[in-house]
C-alpha cells in the first residue's frame, strides 16, 4: 500500500493552491512530478524578469516561492516513491538541483543567463524522465493523458521563458527552434486531450480557455514587432492556471 505524504505547498503559480498536498496514489504522484517540469521553465522566466528589471508579477518573490516549491514536491516524490528505475530518476535530479538552486540564489546577470537556461534545460529533461515513470507505473493510459495534460503547464512557461530571454538580448541561435517545437507540442497535444474520454465538460471547458490564451503566442509568434514582457508574463499565466485545474481534475478521476 502505497505511503501517504503530506507537505506544504508553498503560495507560488496559483494562489489557490495553496495548501496542503497529499500524495496519495500514483496519478497524484504524475500530477505532482509533472508540476517540476513546469517549475524549471517557470523559475527561468522568474531569473529573466529579475534580470530585465521587470517588476510585474513580482518575479523575484515568485521566484523563491517556486524553488521552495521545487524542493519539497522533489522530496515527496522520493519518499513516496518505491520503484527502483524511479528512485534512480529522482536522485538524478536532486543532485543536479543543488548547484542550480546555489547559482538562482545570486543576482542575475546576462552573462550567467546562458548557463543557467542550459543547466534548467537539462534538470527538465531529468524531470520529466521522471514523471514518464511514474505515469508507467500507474499501468494505465489514464497516466499518460495526466502526463500530456501536466507538460502543458511546463510548455506554457517554456514559451515564455524563450521569449523574455529574448527580449533580455540573450542570444540563442536555437530560439526559433525551441519555439516552433514547444509551439507545436502545446498544440497537437491540445488536440489530443479534447479528444480523450477522460476530458469532462468541465475539462474541456478549461481546454478551450487555454486555447484561445495560446493564440496570443500564435500570433506573437508570426509578428515583428517587439515582445511585451508583461503581456508575455501574463497570458503564460493564464495558460498555466488553466491546464493545472485541468491536471488536477484528470488526476482526481482516478481513485
């Protein structure tokens, strides 16, 4: 019988969601190991505000709210947890979380900017490594659509992230790449998620909300002008809000 963790959940992406979690089965365990995806891109859209002296949204405040959040779902994962592949998984990205948390704890800079996109590149890479177990272990296809639905929030602040270090004059040379490829993930994932049997009105409702958010990034996207931080900052936002009530919801079907 699977162990019932409880810790807090820190007042960071949504304030309602404040309170105590408890992780009590494995669709919960994927909702939660999904959240971490997010936090990486959600923490480097953070680290760019900051840099851009961008006040909106408090970013800097968000920002240690999220690592605190980072860490301690990362350690309810590791004690629910009791698959070995999983356990591995999870050691990796606690190891390599440690000298990234070291490195957002020092004032930003542009010339750290580079690095420290490429070190959270990697640490969502190992994170979601990590929920694709999880959502194994749950032996049902409801664990994949949790998985898809729960990475929508991580490409949410993906895109925003790529486009704040954008404006922050961060040169990436594969900035058009990541785009079109988080662009067309959040997509056809989207499609993919109206379509599943799980989706309830409720559900779909909060599908669509998210849609019409994205085309802001679809028509940003196609544009020359100049990228609004503060718009960027608050349409990822929306997106975010409404695909976790989304996750939340796939994952309370399963009991």
């Amino acid at each position: 019988m699977k162990k019932v963790i409880k810790t807090v959940l820190l007042p960071s992406l949504i304030s309602s969601y404040a309170f105590a979690i408890e992780i009590k089965n494995l669709s919960v365990a994927v909702d939660v190991a999904g959240k971490q995806r997010m936090f990486t891109q959600r923490m480097l859209k953070d680290y760019a505000m900051v840099g851009l002296e961008n006040h909106f949204g408090n970013p800097g405040e968000d920002l240690k709210k999220i690592m605190g959040s980072f860490e301690n779902h990362l350690n309810s994962l590791i004690e629910f947890n009791n698959d070995p592949a999983t356990e591995e998984s999870l050691k990796k990205v606690k190891v390599m979380w440690e000298p990234i948390k070291a490195a957002l704890n020092e004032p930003p800079s542009k010339e750290k900017a580079g690095k420290m996109q490429e070190d959270l590149e990697a640490l969502l890479k190992q994170s979601n490594e990590a929920v694709g177990l999880f959502a194994k272990q749950t032996g049902k296809t409801s664990g994949e659509i949790i998985n898809i639905s729960g990475r929508q929030r991580m490409l949410s602040q993906r895109m925003a992230s790529l486009y704040m270090l954008k404006v922050w004059g961060i040169d990436d040379p594969q900035f058009k790449t990541k785009m079109t490829k988080a662009m067309d993930l959040y997509r056809t994932s989207l499609e993919k998620l109206k379509k599943s049997e799980m989706s309830t009105p409720e559900i779909t409702a909060l599908l669509k909300k998210a849609e019409k958010s994205f085309m802001f990034f679809e028509i940003m996207n196609k544009s020359s002008s100049k990228f609004i931080p503060t718009l960027i900052y608050k349409k990822s936002n929306e997106m975010l809000k409404d695909m976790n009530t989304a996750t939340g919801l796939y994952a309370a079907q399963e009991k």
